[in-house]
C-alpha cells in the first residue's frame, strides 16, 4: 500500500510538473490551451472556467498528462465546441507560431522536470550532508578491491583525481568507471600517514550496473562493530509477528555466531524467502525463533528483510561521521553539479543500451519504480524528496530523445523545418508517429517483462 500510494504522489508530481512547463511556456507565447490533463482514463475531475477558457482535467490512471494545444491543422470535429467556429483567433494556434517559440514550448517540459530537481536537490543539500568516511572495510579475497591491493582500514583519498569525503561520493565515482569499463585510479592513506595508488579494473565486473558497487568490488564500509540488539521492530514486518521485541540480542543464526548487527543483517539479506533459525537472548532467557525473510527487490535484486532496525543512537559513529553545511550559494552550485551528473550518468547508461554494451534489464517498469518509492518513503522524507529528484531527471533525459512523438522527437521535427524553411510533410510525419509509437511499445514490452522477472520468477 505504502508502494503504490508513494507511486502515485511521485508519478502525480513529476507529470503536473513537466505539464505545467509545457503550459507556462504555451501561456508566454500566446498560444490558446485547450485542455490540460494529468493521467488517462475516466476524469475524477474536471474544471472549465468559460466554454473558451482552459478545460483542467483530473483522471483515474496517473502514468502521463498532456496539454492539448490550439492547433489550425485539426479538423473541425476535433475542436471544443466553442472553439469549431470560423471568428477563431487562428493566430493563437500552436502551429501558427515561430518555429522558435514551438521549440520553447516542447522544450519547457522537460525543463520543469529538470528544475524540479534542481529544487528538490537545493533544499536537501542547503540542510547539510551528513556521510560516512570512506575507510575501507573487509577485503573479500580473489576480489577486484583484493586484486588491486587495497586494504582494511585505509582511507579512501580520491578516485580518478576526484577527492572524496565520503562513501556516497567514492560510490557515484566507481559506477562512473563502471558504466565506462575502465580502471578507476584510487588513492589511499594509511593510519601512519602514507599514500598509495590502486588500479581498480572495472572492466572485469560482469554485467550492467546495478546493486551494491562496494559489494561488487569486494569491500565494505569500515564501522564499528554494533551490537546485534534489536531497537526497532517495524509494525506487520516478519520481526513483529515472529515475536521479537526491542531489546532482544540476536546470538545465532543457523547455529552460527552472530558477531555483530553487520552479520545479523547479511544473513537475513542473502536468505530471501528462506528459513532461518535464530537464537535470541531476552533478559535472562535464551529463545529460539524460525524466521521468514520477506523477499524484496532492491536495485534490481532480490534480498531478505526482516522489518527490524538497530538503534543508532547508541553506537558512537564520530570518528566515522562527516558532516558538510553549504551556504544558500554553495547548496545551490552543489545541487547543479549533482544534478548535471546525473544527467551525464544517465545518457552514458542509455548509449551502453543502445550499443549494447549495458543490459536491457536496466530498464524499469511501473512495479519497479513503485517499490523504490515505496522504499524510499519508508526511510523518510529526505530519500523520497531525493528518489523524486532522480526520477525527475529521468523523465526528462527520457523525453529529450530524438525519437517521435516524444518531446525530442518534436524538436527534431522543429529543428528540420528551421533548416527547411518549412514544415515537414505530412507524410513523413505520420511515419515517424509510427516510427516512434513502436520503439514506446517496445520499451513498455521491455519494462513489462522485467518487472514480472524481477518479481515473479525472481
């Protein structure tokens, strides 16, 4: 329920947003707005001010909108009524514009959507950042972090000439060299003061990115050793019905010591939908339980989870905390730099596909993106504010592709007729209505069938 409700505001957000650009940019240059709608399908609500004003439709099935335009080549019986009459103002029609203003027009969606995520990145940053130092944890052995001799307890300096202060910048790097199959320069220093340089061979990872880059590389994050005490039990989870109560110290697992809440929570994450016994102190008294982890997908794999935290507050992070506070300035050029490299990401993903370099797996469809809203949500506002972001830039690098009937294929339509001198004919822009619907039906089938393999055959 939390999946679909967080799906539906994200989704709800994302395309009033991209609508309205459309609509703003429309209202600047004059050109009269029929009707702007959000979702397909039957209207919950409709709105109409006068017979010649805006139509503003709400309906019941919130995946896209559209702003319908005031356009002289309709015919007729396409028109409102009020509208189908020969004294028309046929200079307010969208295709009776500059090809100038048309562009800006097309263009203004996907730049609300880029704003928006400008926004939601600004706040967020303004606020602080608070990370974990990159100090290199346990080093899985034959892996590629082994391979380049990186060590457990090192810190983490740079990486490809980029410093990094914490795990998240250290991670958006490595899936850079990732997504570009190549080596990954990595500069660390030891406790004593030495700096050495590692060559992380990215190439040799298999497949597309997708999960946990450290875990693919071998390495974890270096943290304190937190005790394997329950401090929160999420209402309805596998924790709560299994009978395990805040407070409860976890001890074995399948009769294998539990050395630290770390190890509690890999267990549980690599037995999805698989039984586990575990043995559990509560006060004075030694309790066994079979647990049940719910399997979940999580970056386009599948995991256990449990529905119980660790208290947090009671372990000592400083040493391993780092906090950045930016003036209204700095968060604003921060949120630009996030912002045009997720952009970049994006696109070099998207050419991998194309030149199939990356898998199409890659590819998310609607329960997908839903469960990361829903995930996103349940760890509070922030990472839901920052979920929506993402997918914001998505939508609108998805819809700046050359292809018809999306908003790039638009432009393209308009950056010919300024060469041209002309329009395109209207046969060739019917092929290319084809053209284009065919590669959306494709992508959908894509999207489709991975979302039932990710979560039916797993």
């Amino acid at each position: 329920m939390m999946s679909a409700i967080a799906f539906v505001v994200a989704i709800g957000v994302l395309v009033t947003i991209h609508e309205f650009g459309h609509y703003l940019a429309a209202r600047s240059c004059g050109v009269h707005v029929l009707k702007f709608s959000i979702g397909f399908g039957k209207p919950i609500f409709q709105y109409q001010r006068s017979p010649q004003s805006t139509q503003w439709v709400l309906s019941w099935i919130p995946l896209g909108g559209y702003v319908k335009m005031l356009d002289s080549r309709e015919s007729a019986s396409e028109q409102p009524p009020a509208l189908a009459d020969p004294v028309i103002d046929w200079s307010r029609a969208f295709d009776r514009q500059k090809v100038a203003a048309k562009m800006w027009i097309v263009f203004a969606g996907p730049l609300a959507n880029l704003l928006l995520a400008f926004v939601c990145y600004w706040g967020l940053i303004a606020q602080g950042e608070v990370g974990i130092k990159p100090y290199i944890g346990p080093v899985e052995t034959g892996s590629l972090a082994a391979e380049a001799k990186l060590r457990q307890g090192d810190l983490v300096v740079s990486l490809d000439g980029h410093p990094v202060q914490t795990w998240q910048d250290a991670q958006w790097q490595l899936l850079e060299g990732w997504v570009a199959h190549r080596a990954v320069n990595v500069v660390t220093r030891t406790a004593q003061g030495d700096s050495h340089t590692h060559s992380l061979a990215m190439s040799k990872l298999p497949g597309e990115p997708e999960g946990d880059v450290l875990q693919k590389i071998g390495i974890s994050m270096l943290m304190p050793v937190i005790p394997a005490v329950i401090g929160e039990v999420l209402p309805g989870s596998v924790a709560e019905k299994s009978g395990l109560q805040i407070g409860d110290r976890i001890l074995n697992v399948n009769n294998k010591p539990v050395e630290g809440w770390q190890q509690f929570v890999q267990w549980v994450r690599a037995n999805p939908s698989q039984p586990l016994k575990v043995d559990y102190q509560r006060g004075n008294q030694l309790l066994q339980v079979k647990l049940l982890p719910d399997a979940v997908i999580e970056a386009g794999q599948k995991i256990g989870r449990l529905g119980a935290a660790v208290n947090m507050e009671a372990v000592d992070l400083k040493p391993y905390r780092v906090e950045r506070h930016y003036t209204i300035t700095e968060a604003a050029m921060r949120a630009v730099q996030k912002v045009q490299e997720t952009i970049v990401f994006t696109l070099k993903m998207i050419a991998k596909m194309v030149t199939g370099q990356a898998s199409l797996k890659a590819i998310s469809g609607p329960v997908s993106i839903a469960d990361a809203a829903g995930e996103t949500a349940g760890l509070g506002i922030k990472p839901y504010i920052s979920f929506i972001a993402l997918l914001s830039i998505s939508i609108a690098v998805m819809n700046l592709l050359p292809i018809p009937v999306l908003d790039g294929g638009h432009l393209l339509y308009h950056m010919a007729e300024l060469i041209r001198g002309e329009p395109l004919p209207d046969k060739v822009l019917e092929i290319g209505q084809r053209l284009g619907l065919g590669i959306l039906g494709a992508l959908m089938f894509i999207a489709f069938f991975n979302d039932i393999n990710r979560y039916l055959i797993g």
